[in-house]
C-alpha cells in the first residue's frame, strides 16, 4: 500500500459495504449498554456468563492494584512475573486439569507464540478452513507448510496428513468455531493426531467456561494427551482478559524457553491475574449462570425454527443468523438498531464470501426478556 493509495482503498472498502469502524461504548460490558450515544439492548459481546462487570472481579481487582500496582513492568523472563501470576496459572492448569499452565497477554499472542515455538520450516500445519484468524497468523509465521481442510471434514484431513511429507506435524483447530458456534469433532482429530504422530492444538477460545461444567472442552470430551496443546481465552466467558496455555510441565517449558509473543513483550498487569482467580470461582460456584446461557439458546433457537432464517448447528451462546449478502446483513443490523436492538453484522474477510451474518451472542448476563424481546423485533422484521 503506498500512501496515495489510501482514500480510494478506502473508498473501494465502502462501495462493497465492508468499511469498518469501532462502535463507541459509553458505560460498561453488559447488555444493556450505550453504544455511539444511544442506548441499546446488545447481543454483540463475548462475556457469555456475564462475568465482565461483575462486582467481586471488579474488587479483586481493585484489591491487587492496592497489592500489585498497576504495571508488569518487564517480560516475564525479565522481571515480570509475579506470586499472583503463578498461582492463577496454577489454578487455571487445575481447573482444566492439565499439569501447568502459562498465562498469555491474549489469545491472539498465544496462537502466534505457541505454533511458532512447535513447528517451523521442514514441519507441516493443518488447519480446519474455519478457524479463527489468530491460528491462521500463527502458522503463517511458522513458515511450517500450511495446508487448511475443507471444514470439519475429516477425510480431507486425513487426505493431507497423509501427501504431505513433514518432520513434525500440528493440526490446528478451534474448539468451538467462532463465527458459526458449532464444533470441532475432537475425539475423531485426537485419532487422527496419533495416527500422522502430530499435535492437536485445541483453541478453546468459545468453549472455555461453557462446556465440561465451564472447564472447557478438553474435560467435554477427556481429551488430556500428550499430544493435546490447550488454549484458552480469558476475555471471553471469564470476564477478564488475556489467555493461557496447558499441557504437560515439559510443553510449558519449552513454551517459557521458546514463545517469541511470551518472551518480546511485557507482562500483563497482575491485578489481572487476580481477576481471573475470582472469575474461576465464579465460573464454579455460579453453575446457574451457564444454565441461564442454555434456557436463552433454546429460546432463540426453537422461536427462529419456523421462519426462512438460516440457523447454524449451535448449541453455544454463539447464534449466528446467515443472511448471504452484506447490504442485506447490514440493513437487517440497521432495521434492529432502529428498535434497539445492537446485533454485529459479519461480513467477509471474517466470513467466507456470500455468508455475511447476523451473529447474534447470548449471555448469563441477558434476562429471559431481553432474548423475547431480539426474538419479537426479528418476528417482525421478516413478517
Ligand atoms: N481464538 C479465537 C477462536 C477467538 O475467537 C479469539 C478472539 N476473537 C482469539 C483466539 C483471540 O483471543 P484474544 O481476544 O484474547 O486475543
């Protein structure tokens, strides 16, 4: 991009309806927010158990500012890591029942750092066609051979594993598709892992806090291995911010030794580290939380079955309404905001070309009539 290219790079953006910018909050995470000066019920967050704004984080986290300041300071090999850091990292490794764990600044940090510290040039990487960008990036960078499959299509996975000759292989998944709320087929890639002698890398980004009592889907679906790399954000349903990594004590040295995104960059704060211990107690002690999560998916669900809105096969508090177009997407956004209602449109590159959506995103933190009321207006927008 040279600079004189900009304006008409821009412009061509806005002529296919793809020009973004940053809707302003006024207030804090919840549904009921100020978004660009106007009030609105949202369904645009990922605090899927309405832990954002939640009292006893807000204090935790108060509390370790007094404690700890406000800054990390220096990388963590340097002079960054903290009491408070380690036992989060301790808790996390437990609560998800893996040996350590290692606290990232964020999930996209991680994607990058972790592919990079486990495969490079001569390896092999292979990604499902869905995943979350931050995984792309990761093997990009890698400079390992990089071949995506066909979405949740195993065959073609294996089709790869097997023509593509590697000194080391790592197959590369989100748990839970990030844009569609459905899932990747965990047990069957694990096989498939063991028999090409590869990782799985499990991003756990939307699952972590939901599935397996809120432990994520490594325990939905027993999946600790050796060959199993876990990674999960904690801005999401833990309310908070960065991310972690766990497996064996050996992987996570190697992590600590090897991570360019862990070792170039400076530690998070770590009041933040107590914010997510709080968050993890929550996350166990408040079951009802994810149960409300559940009741709204069904609500939602079962009220949009008889129209000609097109559904994924989600059962997370990610409901994405496939529109195809972006004019179409966005005027359907549009026509919701005029009643109140704030729903993200996605539209490609996040989304394949001609499946611009309407992703619509649930929370402990909406009631019952918040979910009635999306249901209602979009009743009547198509009638
Ligand atoms: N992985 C997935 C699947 C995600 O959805 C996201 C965030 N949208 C990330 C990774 C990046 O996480 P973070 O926001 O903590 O950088």
């Amino acid at each position: 991009m040279r600079p004189d290219e900009i304006e008409s790079a821009l412009q061509g953006l806005a002529d296919e309806h793809r020009l973004r910018r940053r809707p302003l909050l006024s207030g804090p995470q919840e549904p009921r927010v100020k978004i660009d000066g106007r009030d609105y019920l949202a369904f645009a967050s990922n605090d899927y158990l309405g832990l954002a704004n939640h009292p006893a984080i807000r204090q935790a986290m108060q509390q370790a500012i007094d404690e700890w300041g406000v800054g990390g300071g220096a990388s963590a090999l340097v002079a960054g890591h903290f009491d408070i850091q380690q036992q989060a990292e301790a808790a996390l490794a437990e609560f998800v029942g893996c040996e350590a764990a290692l606290l990232f600044g964020a999930g996209y940090a991680a994607n990058l750092g972790v592919i990079t510290s486990l495969v490079g040039r001569g390896d092999a990487v292979f990604a499902d066609r869905l995943n979350h960008a931050s995984l792309n990036d990761g093997c990009l960078l890698s400079r390992a051979t990089f071949k995506r499959f066909r979405h949740n299509d195993l065959e073609h996975l294996e089709q790869l594993l097997r023509d593509t000759p590697a000194r080391s292989r790592l197959i590369a998944v989100d748990a839970v598709y990030s844009m569609d709320g459905d899932e990747a087929p965990l047990r069957e890639l694990l096989q498939l892992a063991e028999r090409y002698d590869a990782w799985l890398y499990l991003d756990d980004a939307h699952g972590f806090g939901l599935l397996g009592e809120g432990r994520g889907a490594l325990v939905e679906y027993a999946l600790h291995h050796p060959r199993v790399v876990y990674m999960a954000t904690l801005g999401k349903a833990a309310g908070v911010a960065g991310a972690f990594v766990a497996g064996s004590r050996q992987l996570i040295a190697w992590l600590v030794n090897t991570a360019r995104t862990l070792i170039f960059t400076t530690a998070h704060p770590p009041a933040q580290a107590a914010a997510v211990l709080q968050a993890l107690q929550l996350m166990e002690q408040e079951k009802w939380r994810r149960e409300l999560v559940k009741r709204h998916i069904s609500l939602l669900r079962e009220g949009l079955r008889a129209t000609s809105f097109a559904l994924c096969s989600s059962r997370s508090p990610i409901q994405p309404i496939i529109i195809g177009g972006n004019k179409e997407t966005l005027q359907l956004a549009a026509a919701l905001r005029e009643r109140g209602i704030w729903v993200p449109a996605i539209r490609p590159p996040t989304v394949p070309a001609g499946s611009a959506r309407l992703r619509v995103s649930l929370s402990a933190g909406h009631t019952h009539d918040d979910v009635a009321e999306l249901l209602a207006v979009l009743l009547m927008l198509i009638c």
